[in-house]
C-alpha cells in the first residue's frame, strides 16, 4: 500500500436500489441503479428519472467489470435487493414501473447479481432496508463480501436467517456450521443517519413539550400503543404537537425545533433518521428501547431519552424529562457534536471504507488518525 504522504481519494463503485457513496462522495464514486422504483434518496440524488439515466445495463455492466479487472475501483459497494429478481413482485413492478424501458429494467435487475464475479477488488454489502432479516436471496453477498453493514441489526445476529433457511430460527446444527458461522462474523451495524437537513436552518423558539409526525395505526405497535399515552398527556396540560399528515419540509422542520421532545418511536425498522434530524433541530429524540446492534448510538440521558415498552413508560419518560427543560436543551446541543461526527452522509462513508480497508475516503490510512 501506498504511503499517505503518496495517498490519493478512494474511487468506489456502488449498486443497488439505494446509495450512500453517491450522496456523500459523488466525485469519488460511480453509481448504478438497480432498483424497480426510484427511492427517494435516489430521487434527490439524480432527480425524477434518474433510475433510467443511472440504469445498471448491459454496456454499464460489461465497462464497469473491465475498469474492476483492471483496479480501477478500490472498492465495490453492493445493495442488499428486498426481492430476488426473479421474485413476482420484482418482475411485474419492472414492468410497469419501466414501460417501453422494461428490457433495460429486467437486466439491471438481475446483473448485480453476477457483478462480483471475475475480479479481486473488495466488496462490502450495505443493508440500509427496515427488515431484520437476510433473505436467501442474498446470501451470496454474505459469502463474497467482506462485511455485510446491516441498519436493523438484531442483538442475537443469528436471528437475520429468521425463516430464510429453517421454519423459524435455525437449529443447533446449522448455528454449527463453519460457513454459516463465518457469515455471522461479517455482520457488523450501520447507522440510518440522516440524509438531509437544510443548510439555512434556523431554531425556532421553544412551543412545544413533545412533537410527533407520522402514522401510528397501521404501523408499529410501539407507535399504536404510545400515541394514546401522548394524548392523555396533552389532558393533563401538556403540549403536545402531532402532525398524522405529511408535512411540507420547511414546517416538519420548524415544528420539530419548536418541541423540547421529539417522539421518535420504531416504525417498520428501529433506527430512523428523525432520531438525528430531531438533534440537529435542537430537539431531544424521545425512543423507545433499541432492538438492534447500534453503531455510535445515542446515550440515554446524554443524547436522548428512551423509554420502555410495557404501558404507561412513556408517559413518565416524558414527565420525567420536561421537569428539566434546560437539561433537555444542553443534551440537545451537545448531542449535535456526536450526530455530526458519525452520523452524516460523510461519516458513515468513512465508516464503511475504514473498517473494510483500513483507509479512510481520502486514501489516507484509517489508524493513523485515529
């Protein structure tokens, strides 16, 4: 390896139905879409039809295998797929989602399945979706990558092949396994983060004791099941701030600075970027317990409050908190200093490259900066 006197910045290939890279690096990384729908990372990225204009197709494909034979690219980022590509719904919905276009859909769909083949240049697998699980389907980046960064980590990591290979979780014998134990020791987590916060942000004065955005039924339970206790609390003279509809971003993000707490329970997934949006803001993200493996996770009672499952915990969380208001606004702004070092687009960039290669993005060696 070069010394970092001689470094120059990572060149990164990703793919997938998701990116980070291109969001935090677009000058250092080459991105194709593979996914059927334009998610909307994506759509910020490279706009309305940026899925057709980033398409994986077959000459992107054959020019993106020769540059990797030939150590173009110091590292290969691939997307774990909710759906195999021969799944129905990944079909049908590349049909109608590409029209005329569905031939080139089709074939972006099922070419990152093949592009780890036939060359040597490390390859990590960023899971960013709300499921715990690793579908069957994406095994195989298990056993080609050499880390596979999951969001939504479970704290028992064998519980990712929940139904994949047995009826429910797998046995004895398959927990022994050398493979499948070696796939377990590329697990590592990967914070959500957030992906946007606007740059002429201004705080607003302090409204509100607690602000919620979001749907609560049909949805998780942790939301279901505490949105009452919020309202009961607003009986009892508390203000409480809930917005069930989608907000336009300049008012979601007013109206969240304006609140001492920001509810932030778990949705589809645990982790969510409101938890670092509502810092950023200046608001104290009000959780309830992780279920995951978190990578730098806020602290209870210095970067938020959490609270737990079982009835009438968030109700006391919140009393609990707003007794101290001045304690809620110095964790809020402290807590902006540990969102900005490890939870941006950059820093979790850096993150992935680091634990994978030992380098950060800039080519530098990882350890000699620490």
């Amino acid at each position: 390896m070069k010394s970092d006197d001689a470094a120059r910045p990572l060149r990164i290939l990703e793919i997938g139905g998701d990116c980070l890279f291109a969001l935090a690096v677009p000058a250092q990384t080459e991105f194709y879409g593979t996914g059927i729908r334009l998610r909307g990372n994506l759509r910020r990225r490279f706009g309305r039809f940026g899925a057709i204009k980033r398409a994986f197709g077959p000459v992107r494909f054959i020019r993106s295998l020769l540059k990797l034979r030939r150590g173009e690219y110091d590292l290969l980022v691939v997307h774990a797929a909710p759906f195999a590509p021969w799944h129905p719904r990944s079909f049908l919905t590349a049909l109608r989602s590409w029209n005329v276009l569905s031939p080139l859909g089709l074939f972006a769909n099922f070419a990152w399945r093949t592009v780890h083949l036939f060359h040597k240049v490390p390859i990590v697998t960023l899971d960013l979706g709300d499921s715990f699980g690793i579908g069957r389907h994406n095994f195989f980046l298990l056993d080609v990558a050499k880390i596979y960064f999951k969001r939504e980590l479970p704290a028992d990591r064998w519980h990712v092949f929940f139904s994949a290979t047995y009826r429910d979780l797998p046995g004895h014998r398959w927990r022994g396994q050398a493979k499948n134990r070696a796939r377990l020791r590329k697990l590592a987590p990967i914070s959500y983060g957030y992906f946007y916060f606007p740059a002429d942000f201004a705080p607003e004065k302090k409204s509100s004791d607690v602000f919620f955005a979001g749907n609560a039924d049909p949805n998780s339970t942790a939301r279901s099941d505490g949105l009452p206790e919020l309202l009961a609390l607003r009986e009892e003279g508390y203000v409480i701030d809930i917005a069930t509809e989608r907000l336009p971003p300049d008012e979601f993000f007013r109206r969240l600075s304006a609140a001492y707490l920001a509810w932030s329970p778990g949705g589809y997934g645990w982790d969510c970027a409101r938890h670092y949006e509502a810092l950023l803001a200046g608001t104290v993200p009000l959780m309830n317990y992780p279920t995951i493996v978190r990578q730098r996770p806020l602290r209870d009672g210095e970067h938020c409050i959490l609270y737990a499952p079982e009835p009438g915990a968030l109700a006391r969380a919140v009393r609990s908190a707003l007794a101290d208001k001045q304690r809620l606004q110095d964790m809020a702004r402290a807590a902006q200093a540990h969102v900005r070092e490890h939870h941006t687009l950059q820093a979790r960039a850096e993150y992935v490259v680091a634990s994978a290669l030992g380098r950060r993005l800039d080519g530098s060696s990882a350890e000699s900066n620490d």
